[in-house]
C-alpha cells in the first residue's frame, strides 16, 4: 500500500538518530546544537571573522580539520555556508565541499546547508534584481533557490535551510529536492541590525548595482510581529520540516507565541552580532562569557526552542556538562 504524504512527512523527523536529537521537545543539551561553518573559495589560510570568537572563514582542507575537532567536542550537527570566489550564480563549490563532507564523515554528522543568493550575487541581495536594479524579481529568484537547493541535496546535504525570505520558495524547494531531505525554514526572520560579523565571513553586504541599501523589502520589519505568523504558516502549509526565528534574543516573544501556535520542531539562530556582543564584554571583563551563553541558550529552550544554532556550539557539552 502506497505511503500517504503525513506519514512520508512525519517520517523525515524520524530517520536517524541526528535528527530525532534536533525534535526533543524537553531538554538542554550539547545534542541540539547546530555550529556554523564557513567555506570559502580562493583562500590559502583559513582566515579569523572579527567579533566571533572561535570562529573561521575555511578552506576546504581547513574545514574538515574543523569538523574533525567540532566533533571530538560533542558537536555533530552543522550549518554550512559556501562562499565561492566568482559571484555568479553556480553552485558547485559549495556542492563539491558538501560532497567532501559527507565523504569524510558519513553518517556521523547531519549536514544542513543555507540555500540563499546572496553570496553568489554582485550586489549581495538575497534575490534576482529586475534590470532598474530596485527590486527582487520574487518568481525568478525562487526557481533559482530550487535549482541551488537541489544541487546541494543531491551532493549529500541532510537538510537545506532558505534563508532569503521570498514568497513561496518552500513549496518550490520542496518539490525540487528527495522527499527524505529534511526542509528548515527560516520562517521569522527579521530585518536586524545584529548580521554585520555574518555578512563579513559570507561576504555577503548588499552592495554594486543594486539600488536597494538593505534587504527591508523581504525581510519582516520588527514592527509587523503578525507578519511573522503569517510568514512561519505558510512555510508550514508548504511543506517545511523545522521553522526558525532569526536572531534570537531580540524576538524571544514571537519564538514563544509562535512555537505555541504551530506544532513544529522551531530552531533559533544565536546570530553574530548577539554573539559577538557577548565575546566583546567577554574580552574586556566585563561579563563571564560562559554564564551569559548559557544564560541565552536556556531563554531560547524556555521559549520554545527544540535546536539552536550557535558560533558558541562547539562550547556546548563542555559548558552544558
């Protein structure tokens, strides 16, 4: 008898160890945890990222060394970012890194891996700019987001994870990619001033032809909280596996209504600028820099969280005990 499409759903959160760690809904524990990791063409030495302590742009030798170590640490569940040299739009550098990867380490990790343009882009929008270069072209930019996001499925990624915030770009994916290929959406993800360390390890700044200074036209205003509901269950209703809320800290509140609201696993994302608030008053002495990511990490569980994604990860099972 043929499988319906809630049991097929169902089952993708249920398929290895790795991933039914991610779904607990009770606990505080290095197992949840998700380390960023990025790859970048063209270098020769893996490079630091200023304010995220502990935290590299790496080459492709580098980066196995990492997950090499990240796993000697407890840590066994990634987010990758592939930054490749030439901004244009193809894939396979970042393809060949996931290939190397699972290669390497198999199943002893869960691979995900961020499906976005902005890396690959000129102008460092997260979209196809129409020819005046005001706009995101919205359709066109989500067939190239399936296009990306296939190519990363098929090199071995155990999850893809679109961050670019179009309209419709779930059910687009999510008819691209293998149906056991688990989708993380970032559903709530807002228009922030706390990416700026992120946008230079991707280099990643809106910047060029582009006559758009930020990306407000796609990402939600911290003003219009409903409008992340609205955001999150659509992408359920497409066919998303786990929803986000990006950054953490800011939007503790939406976290904890919205993971009431939709019976998701929800993951929060530690974004750079939160983590690297706490590094710097780390380093001046001003804070204990242990006490204050613990501190961040239980709010994220207490308001909903099932995973949290950190450049503190790898600190994790060390701190967490």
């Amino acid at each position: 008898m043929a499988k319906s499409t809630a049991e097929i759903t169902l089952r993708r959160l249920r398929q290895d160890g790795h991933i039914r760690d991610l779904v607990r809904e009770v606990r505080l524990s290095h197992k949840q945890f998700i380390q960023p990791l990025f790859a970048v063409e063209g270098i020769k030495k893996r490079e630091e990222i200023p304010g995220l302590s502990h935290t590299f742009r790496d080459t492709p030798d580098t980066l196995l060394k990492q997950i090499e170590s990240d796993l000697k640490k407890g840590i066994s569940k990634f987010l990758l970012f592939g930054v490749s040299a030439k901004k244009q739009l193809k894939y396979d550098f970042t393809a060949n890194q996931i290939a190397a990867i699972k290669k390497r380490f198999g199943s002893d990790i869960w691979l995900a891996v961020d499906v976005c343009l902005c890396s690959s882009t000129t102008h460092g929008q997260c979209g196809i700019l129409n020819p005046e270069g005001d706009h995101i072209e919205n359709n066109a930019t989500v067939s190239e987001l399936a296009v990306q996001a296939q190519a990363f499925a098929e090199a071995g990624a155990d999850c893809v994870a679109p961050s670019d915030m179009m309209d419709g770009r779930i059910a687009t994916i999510r008819a691209a990619i293998p149906s056991r290929t688990v989708l993380m959406s970032y559903a709530a993800k807002f228009h922030s001033g706390f990416y700026g360390p992120f946008r230079v390890a991707a280099d990643s700044a809106p910047k060029g032809k582009s006559k758009l200074t930020d990306r407000a036209t796609y990402q939600i205003d911290p003003t219009h909280p409903t409008d992340a509901l609205r955001s999150a269950e659509r992408d359920a209703a497409e066919g998303a596996d786990i929803l986000m809320v990006k950054p953490g800290l800011p939007y503790l509140d939406i976290l904890k209504e919205l993971s009431q609201q939709i019976p998701l696993p929800w993951a929060v994302y530690q974004v750079s600028g939160e983590y690297a608030a706490i590094e710097l008053m780390a380093r001046e002495g001003l804070m204990d820099r242990k006490r204050a990511h613990l501190e961040c990490w239980q709010a994220f569980v207490r308001a909903g969280a099932s995973m949290i994604i950190s450049y503190g990860a790898r600190d994790a099972k060390e701190w967490i005990g």
